[in-house]
C-alpha cells in the first residue's frame, strides 16, 4: 500500500485545535478522561495534549477523581515535607533562599520506608472509601418502603359520603 491518506487512516485520532468542544470531551471519555463541557476549550486540549503525549510513550495516565488528594500519596509525603519546613523556618533572616534549602533538607529525609507507610495508608483509604460507597450502593439498592396503612390521600371525605 501507498502513503495515500485514505489507505492509513489513523483510528479514533486525536482531536486538535480546529475540533469542537463536544468532540474533544467525547474522546478524552472514550480514553476514560473525566471531562464535560464545562472546561473550558483550552483546558481540554490541554487534557488531550497530555494523554497523547502519554500513549506515544506507553502509558496510560491514571488520574485520582477530583479534590480526592486522599487518593494521591504525594500530598502526604508533600504534608511531610512542609511540616519540616514549617518547623525548622523558626529564624531570621526569612528569605526564598533559606525556605528552599529547608526543602530540599525535608526531601532528603523522606525514605523508602516513608514512602511505604504513606502508599499502604493511601490504599487502606481507598479500599475504606470503596467498601462504604459499595454499602452504600447496596442500602440505596436494596430500599425498603413500609406502608403503615394511614394513606390520608385516598381517604374520603365528608363531602363524598352527603
């Protein structure tokens, strides 16, 4: 075959530019991206841009659901990290440059064992938060509706009996 455009045409190909908003959130969804169409254009190429680049390289982008940082183990090691820097930021003078090495001290402390502690507290509350939501679901699913027998909508009233 020929390099003719209508032998290799590329499936499901990324939107671009030129692509409406509609199209842009129905691929970003098929790649199992949250979005709607309430980002804004750019903010959705933007997500485009990302995923693609990803796919070139063999990755699929995992993202946590939004303000979930719970889900994320990086804000707890972060948490770490400016707590340090919080508490040795106790003299003058107070300058970026000071703040910065703190910093990069607080990163230099975190090990692989607090890496590790902080990656199985972040999976104890993602399976916490899975386990109710899934009994949640089940309660919501499994409703029960007692009737007591007083329907005062279907009673008569004086009227209908004259």
């Amino acid at each position: 075959m020929d390099n003719a455009p209508y032998h290799s045409v590329q499936i499901d190909k990324a939107p671009t530019q030129a692509s409406k908003k509609a199209h842009l959130v129905a691929w970003l969804q098929r790649k199992g991206v949250e979005a709607d169409m309430n980002l804004l254009k750019a903010e959705l190429l933007e997500l485009v841009k990302q995923n693609k680049l990803a796919l070139q390289h063999g990755h699929k982008l995992i993202r946590t659901p939004p303000y979930h940082c719970q889900y994320n183990a990086i804000e707890l090691i972060w948490a770490q990290v400016k707590g340090y820097a919080a508490r040795h930021n106790t003299k003058p003078p107070f300058s970026t440059k000071n703040m910065m090495t703190l910093l990069k001290e607080a990163c230099d402390k975190i090990t692989k064992e607090d890496w590790a502690k902080v990656v199985e507290k972040t999976r104890k509350i993602i399976k916490e938060d899975y386990d109710r939501d899934v009994n949640i679901d089940n309660i919501i699913e499994n409703e029960i509706i007692i009737y007591t027998g007083d329907d005062s909508s279907s009673g008569s009233s004086s009227e209908e009996n004259d």
